[in-house]
C-alpha cells in the first residue's frame, strides 16, 4: 500500500493563507485570531522528530511545538511553493528537486538549473504575498542577500519586498518592525545538516542559538508569528549508499534519473516497458522503499490534483525511500555522496515539521 498526505491535517499550504486571512481579519484553517503582522519562521530543515530529539537545546521552541505535514515529496523547490502559493506541487508544478523540462529533453534542478525557463509560466499561480498586495497590505522577505533576484525566487517569492539581512539575529529584528505578511528564511541549520547530520554537534549548536535567539525576540503585541520548516531530515550513512545503476535490470529504458537520492524520479525512453522496469524494481526494493508508477503516484494523491502541463515533470516511475537509504548512480559527484542529512521520501522523519505560535497567534 502507498503512503498519502492526511487529508485532516494541517499542512504547509494552510500556513500563509490563515496568515493572509489573519491580517484580514477572517476566520481561517489555523484559527489564527486577527493581527497587524503574520510572520512566518521558516528554518529549513527542522523536522518534528530532530526538534523532539533535541528538546533540551530548544526549549522555547519544541515547548510550544505542534506537528503539521510538510507535502511530497519533502524537498525545498516543492515544499518552499506549496508554502507560498498555498497549493500543491502537482498545481504549482515544483514537482521534485531535479525534473523533466519535457520540452527540452533534460533534467533541471528546481533551485538553481533554471537556464531557458520561465519562472512565472513554470510557476503561475499567484503566491499569496501578490495576494496580500493586491488586497492593500504589504508583503515582506528576508532572507540572505543571495535569494534577492534568483529564478526560484522569481517562481516562489514574486509579490514581496525582498530585505537581505545575513545573520539570523538581523532578519529577526528586522522582522519585529514590520507589518503584513513577512516571511523570515533561515537555511542554515539546512545547511549543516547536509554537511554533518542532524544527529551531529554542529547542528545541535546552531539548534541551541536559534532558540536563544527567538526566546530573546519581543514581538509587537499585535503581531504574531508562526514557526515551521519545508521538511525534516534523516542521515543516512555511507554504507547505505545504493548504487542502482550497477544493475541493468533497474535501468532499462531509462533516459533520465532526476528527483533526489531518498526519491528517484525515473524518466524512460518512448519505447521502454514501464511494467517490466516497475517490476525489476519492486523485487529488487520493495522491502526498503515504495515503489510506484507516475499513475499510481498521482491516483494516490502524492502530488495533489495534477495540472495537465505537470504531468511530464513527474517520473515515470518513482522510487521513494522507506529505510534509512539513499540511491545514487556510480557517476555521482562526491560532494553529493558525502550529504549526510537527506530527505524527500516519506517517512515521518522528513514529513513531518513544527508548527509553533507566538506572539499574538
């Protein structure tokens, strides 16, 4: 049986709209009571799971934390849109970290590989910062300096203010003073992860300083502010490194590999058999992932209801971790190998992020 989002849970796409909705003075999903600023926290990375795991090092946060949903698959490209837009990957179309431009014939990565495309075709739908704007309130990013003008910005953020601001500390205060919709990005811990794991000391201290820092942060009495993440994280061990490629079977007819290590997106030839692959697969992974077809993928509601022009971005067939493992092809990159924090598959771990309330909310 296939995993699936539940349908009765919060997840990130409720986050902005309820703020929207707040600022408006209405009733919304979160019941968030009315305010002059909604500000949104979001620290890439910090999963329900590694919050609880370290709850001594943050108390501020993990005492007020709940437990929301981020979507599928948990990577930044798609979780950041559904975020901002308040829909799902299969609407808004950031269908995975690395995917099919179909009409190109390659893979892009959704964050950086955006050479030749659209950002406002690729990504349409209004986010809900042109959304405030349009309803007379201001929106506001902050984030580092390096996330102004970039083409995923352009997809994801468009509508709002953009204030760099490097440390945390100066995108926090900076936050205080503002009203509307403002949306504070902090990547960092992220960052750590990827280089030494969330089970590490490095991460664990850079944890410990954000918590000083938000308990340290005095909002307005009329703003309140929301803290979640795009995604958890799990590490995973070299020794859990699979080489696929090494067996032929499970790259027959493949034209394209693209997703990520802990969900592979599998892009085919016209001509190959998806059911003999899908098969090769299933005897092969079946006891450490899920395995699943882009039919079965979208019938079990994986992407959310999936825009027609979307589709082709999906994989054929995708192949989402369940344990503790990652998939990589021979020609890897070592950077990429040496990743120890991973996500994008379904496991609790990585599904499920914070949803902490302060201030006002």
């Amino acid at each position: 049986m296939l995993p699936a989002l539940a349908d009765t849970k919060p997840s990130l796409a409720d986050v902005f709209p309820s703020c929207l909705s707040a600022i408006r003075g209405e009733e919304n999903r979160l019941r968030l009571p009315p305010v002059r600023a909604a500000i949104v926290l979001l620290v890439d990375g910090l999963g329900s799971a590694a919050l609880a795991a370290r709850a001594g090092h943050a108390r501020t946060l993990a005492a007020a934390a709940k437990t929301i949903q981020s979507g599928f698959p948990t990577t930044t490209a798609s979780a950041l849109a559904t975020l901002t837009t308040g829909t799902a990957p299969g609407d808004h179309g950031l269908v995975g970290y690395a995917v099919l431009d179909a009409a190109r014939d390659r893979v892009i990565n959704q964050l950086s590989g955006w050479d030749g495309i659209d950002p406002l075709t690729w990504q349409p739908r209004p986010t809900v910062f042109e959304q405030a704007v349009d309803a007379g309130f201001s929106a506001t990013v902050i984030a580092p300096g390096r996330y102004r003008d970039s083409p995923f910005s352009r997809a994801v953020l468009r509508g709002a203010a953009f204030v760099a601001a490097e440390s945390i500390a100066e995108r926090l205060d900076a936050a205080t003073s503002l009203s509307g919709l403002v949306y504070v990005y902090v990547p960092e811990l992220d960052t750590l992860a990827h280089q030494h794991g969330v089970e590490s000391p490095q991460w664990t201290v850079a944890l410990e300083n954000l918590d000083g820092q938000v308990a340290a942060l005095r909002l307005p009495t009329d703003a309140g502010m929301l803290v979640t993440a795009d995604h958890g994280m799990i590490d995973v061990a070299p020794h859990n490194h699979i080489l696929f490629d090494t067996v032929p079977e499970l790259m027959a007819g493949v034209a394209h590999v693209g997703g990520e290590p802990r969900c592979l997106q599998l892009y085919l030839t016209p001509d190959a058999d998806l059911d003999a692959l899908a098969a090769a697969w299933h005897a092969s992974e079946d006891a450490r992932s899920w395995v699943a077809t882009r039919a079965e993928a979208i019938a079990a509601g994986w992407f959310g209801t999936v825009r027609p022009e979307v589709e082709s971005r999906i994989g054929d067939l995708l192949v989402a971790a369940r344990k503790g493992v990652a998939y990589y092809s021979v020609a890897s990159s070592e950077r990429s190998r040496a990743m120890v924090g991973q996500h994008g598959s379904w496991s609790a771990a990585e599904l499920n992020v914070p949803l902490i309330r302060l201030g006002a909310f």
